[in-house]
C-alpha cells in the first residue's frame, strides 16, 4: 500500500489522461458507454483524495479535440453523461469548496453542455479549495496556435512587439492562464503517449505511468503517483547536488 510521506513535497498541480474506459467496458463485454460511467465514478473517488491529499489543482482530460471523430453514437453518450454530472455533482462540488474551470474549444460543445458548464463554473468561482479543471474538446497544438493568433493580433494592432515576447506572456494567452504548470502528470492504461495534452504546460512535469484502466483508479492509485512523485529529484534542467 503506497503511503505519502508528509514530511516531503506533495504535487501543486496534478494532471491526468485518463485513459482505458473502452478497454475496461471491453473486457467485460459491455458497450463503450458504460466503460465512460464508470470512469465518472473514479473522478469522484480522485477528487477525493486529491482534497485529502492537499493538492490544490487536478486538470482532467476528459474529451480531446480529436474525440470528435469518434462515433456519433458515442460521443452523444459522453456529451450526455457530461450534462448529468454537470447537473448532479455541482451541488456536491460546492459543499467540498471546490472551484471549477474548462479549458479547450468549449463553443464547439452543443449548447445545453455549455450552458450547465457556464452555471456551474459561476455557481463555483467564490471557492478557494482545490480547483478542478477539465479539458473538453481540447487539443494542446489547438491552444498554442491560438496563443499565437491572439499574440500576431496585439503585434498587429501595434500593442506589442516581437521583442516583447516572453515565456511567461506566452504563457498568459494560453487556456490555462493564471494556473500553475503540472507538477505531476499521470497516465493510465500503461500508455506512452502524451495525447496532445498541455504540452506547453508539461515541460517540467514528472510523468508517472499505471497499467491501470481509468474506471478502476483509485485513491491507493493516486497516492502510489504521488509516493513516486516524492522519491523524484526535480531540477528544471539544472544539475543535481550529487553531480
């Protein structure tokens, strides 16, 4: 059993590709859909002990840019199962003090998901616990380019200039502006891919990888991520002591 030792630095910003629903639902014969309930179930059991943990951001990965492609049928499914969450949790949400926020192409999301997304987001702003973040037909690529469009249009209206580009301003016309770089990204499944997500972001992020299915992770799955987290010696390109 993983145990997070309280003595050492736990994650700020944990971010994860939740990864696997199909396969779960697969392996015990039942349709894709029902892999994606349960793997609602293991966003509140993350939740949970993210809050107990101390973490102050979870960002999920929840629907890509490129998910749109997938099956009609199936991506109804997800937009459906979003609303009911959406409308069921908020409440709950808000007695747990936590703050929520979307970041991606969210106009391209049917109107009454945005409209439960935008309520709930402003039901929720006055939290100041742990700040859930979910990534909805997002796409990394998708993000900087549009950094990139928004900076060209202040350059050309004359309000910038080429030299005034920085790392941090670039980073303040991203979707996650105001949010702290990813200390931890975990995958699941026991995938090896980072999926188009916040790579921008990810550039000094610890990875850790589970062989387990998204619908299966748990609290001693988070805390086993975080224990290896804690035996990392993060040094953001610098050397060590013991070089």
């Amino acid at each position: 059993m993983a145990t997070i030792d309280p003595e050492k630095p736990i994650p700020q910003h944990v971010a994860v590709i939740m990864d696997g629903n199909g396969r779960w639902a697969k392996a015990r014969g039942l349709p894709r859909r029902d892999g994606h309930r349960a793997g609602a179930e293991s966003v509140e059991a993350c939740l949970e002990s993210c809050g107990e943990a101390g973490i102050k951001f979870l960002t999920l990965y929840a629907f890509s840019s490129e998910n749109w492609k997938r099956p009609e049928s199936e991506v109804s499914a997800l937009m459906n199962l979003l609303a009911h969450f959406i409308k069921e949790k908020t409440s709950k949400l808000m007695k747990n003090n936590i703050r929520l926020k979307v970041i991606g192409q969210m106009h391209r999301l049917p109107d009454k998901t945005q409209k439960l997304l935008r309520k709930s987001i402003d039901k929720l702003d006055g939290n100041d616990g742990l700040t859930l973040i979910v990534a909805l037909s997002y796409g990394s690529r998708e993000e900087i380019v549009d950094a990139a469009r928004s900076l060209m249009d202040k350059a050309v209206a004359g309000e910038m200039k080429s030299e005034d580009l920085t790392n941090e301003i670039f980073s303040d016309h991203l979707y996650t502006a105001g949010i702290p770089d990813p200390d931890l990204l975990v995958r699941t499944s026991g995938e090896f891919r980072i999926s188009n997500f916040l790579l921008w972001q990810i550039s000094y992020s610890e990875i850790h990888i589970t062989d387990v299915l998204w619908p299966d992770f748990r609290s001693e799955h988070l805390n086993a991520a975080i224990e290896d987290y804690q035996k990392r010696q993060r040094r953001f390109g610098g050397l060590s002591e013991e070089v």
